[in-house]
C-alpha cells in the first residue's frame, strides 16, 4: 500500500486528544435525573388514588348501611305502600349524592394526576434540556467536522 505524498500521517502528537470521561463513580446512570421525576409523579398519583379510595370506600360503607336501612324500613312498614315509596326514594337520594360525589372525586383524582404528570414532565425537560446545553458548551467546537 503506498501513501500519498500530500497527507500528512496522522500521529498521536498531531491528533486532538479527546477528554477523558470522569471516572466511574462520578457519572450518574443514564436517565438518572429523569428517573427521579418519575418517581416523584408516581409517589404523587400514588397519593392522589389512595385519598381517591378512602372517600370511596367511605361512600360504599354508607352505601351498605342505606341499604341496611332500606330493608329495615321495609320489614317494618309490613304493606305500607307509601312508606316502601319514601324509603326507596330516601335510599335513592342517598345514592344519587354517592354518585355525584364519586364522579366529582374521580374527575379530581383524573385533573391531579395528569397535573403532576405534566409538571414532572416539565421539570425532566427542562433539566434535559439543561444538561444537554451544558455537554454542549463543555464539548467546545470540534475543528474539521464535517456537517452531516
């Protein structure tokens, strides 16, 4: 193989020598910082669903003991028609306010969750965006580099 006369041979001496990484220890895992906001956003929703089913469960528990007390009003009003008619539209009520109650607290639940999601989301980008500028301005300008 024979070389041209007009390249200079690349040696060592005239190579620009490139940064040494940090050591290992010093370089967080890739997607580290990101992680941490996914973690946040899930403790958050975790929160946010555990408060969601406690009021739930609360609505359940009146639930049952309206119909505890629907079938003890019945029992008692023997063939009362009008009283069976008050106790279910009693009971019926009840579970109307349960229902709108449920609707209003999962809609809550729904605006709270995606609001700490888009707020983690924000953050994580902003911090990429960050740390990608400053790899950036740390890299300098590469001499010779041809655009792609």
């Amino acid at each position: 193989m024979t070389r041209t006369a007009h390249l200079k041979s690349a040696t060592p001496d005239s190579r620009r020598k490139p940064a040494s990484p940090p050591p290992r220890a010093e370089m967080p895992p890739f997607g580290a910082a990101q992680m941490q906001h996914v973690w946040t956003v899930q403790a958050c929703m975790l929160e946010e669903t555990r408060t969601f089913c406690e009021a739930w469960f609360g609505r359940r528990h009146s639930m049952a003991q309206a119909m505890g007390e629907l079938g003890t009003e019945i029992m008692q009003g023997g063939g009362d028609s009008a009283r069976m008619v008050a106790a279910f539209s009693a009971w019926q009520d009840g579970a109307g306010e349960r229902l709108r109650a449920d609707m209003q607290d999962w809609l809550t639940l729904c605006t709270n969750c995606t609001g700490h999601l888009a707020r983690e989301a924000n953050d994580a980008e902003t911090e990429l965006i960050d740390s990608t500028v400053e790899i950036a301005r740390r890299a300098g300008t590469v001499r010779h580099a041809i655009p792609v």
